[in-house]
C-alpha cells in the first residue's frame, strides 16, 4: 500500500473539519512520533446505527457502513481530505458472509489532504479504541491512508477477506489486529 501510514492518535482534534492533529506510531527502529501535521479535511461519520441514506456529515446523522463513506470519497483528492470517523462499536463489512464488502481501492491523497478513518467517542470526539472494524480490509492503490486509533479484527463470522488476497490487508498479512 503506497504511501499509507498506520498510525494511533496521541491528542484530540476538532470533530468539526479541520485539522487532523498529531499522531503517533512506530517510525523503523526509533519508535519517533510520525506527525501528521494539521491536514485539510471534511468530516464523516459511521454508525452501527446509522442509515447509508444519511448524508453522514453529523454525528446525528451517520452512515452505517464504511462502505458507503468509503464511496462518498472522490478518487483523488485535490481541494480537502476526509476523515472517516467511526462512532463506537463493532463496523462489520456486511451483514453477512455473502455480503461482505472489503476491498478498498483507488483513492489518491496527499499529504496536506489525506484519507484519514479513526476511532471517535459517542460525541463524534477522537478516542482510540471505540471502534472495531470487523472482516479485515484488503486495501489497494490507496496513497496517504491514515487508520488512527482504529481496531481491526478478521474472523468471527465474517471472513478474512473475500477479495482472494492476504488476510485484513496485503501489507499487515502478519498483523491480526491493531493495539491501541
């Protein structure tokens, strides 16, 4: 995956646009904060009771699947950024094994807007942890891709993937969830 950082959040950003604040992961060896500078995005928001008939740009009224946020994106983004904030709980890929979508393809950000999906509280407020993405994600041609904070789990009665690929993501083949 080109370009993507796995990263966790290390302070609160404004839920309302803006900037993307500071985040923290491994860098190589050094284990030094990777920041992600203060980005220009608009804000969405996924729910596990939310409609995909939403707009999505509140917290009072999200989307239901990270599907459907995902394909609000253009595939490249030029004037903003977007921020996928995944309200808490369990985001399954589908309602069904048969229904599982999770393959997340052709998205161009770039450094100042990037394609931003984080854990948020009820509040629509940055906390790690809250969200669980459920049936892994196979990820490609996707360049500045930042998950912050987000859990990733395959299994349960969901699949790996059902793209035929590497389980959750071609380069976290290894990787069977995300640690906070």
């Amino acid at each position: 995956m080109d370009g993507a950082q796995v990263v966790s959040k290390s302070s609160s950003s404004s839920s309302s646009g803006g900037s993307g604040g500071t985040a923290t992961a491994p860098d190589g060896s050094t284990g030094a904060p990777y920041d992600i500078g203060s980005p220009t995005v608009t804000d969405l928001y996924v729910s596990t009771t939310g409609s995909n008939s939403n707009s999505g740009t509140s917290v009072s009224s999200p989307l239901l699947t990270l599907e459907a946020a995902w394909n609000a994106l253009p595939a490249t983004m030029t004037t903003t950024g977007y921020r996928i904030n995944l309200l808490p709980g369990e985001h399954r890929c589908g309602a069904d094994e048969s229904s599982c979508v999770n393959y997340f393809a052709d998205k161009t950000g770039t450094h100042d807007y990037p394609i931003i999906i984080q854990s948020v509280n009820a509040a629509g407020t940055y906390t790690a942890g809250e969200a669980l993405i459920r049936g892994g994600k196979d990820i490609d041609n996707v360049s500045y891709l930042y998950l912050i904070g987000v859990e990733m789990a395959a299994g349960g009665t969901y699949p790996t993937n059902n793209s035929g690929n590497s389980p959750v993501c071609p380069w976290l083949s290894s990787v069977p969830r995300f640690r906070r």
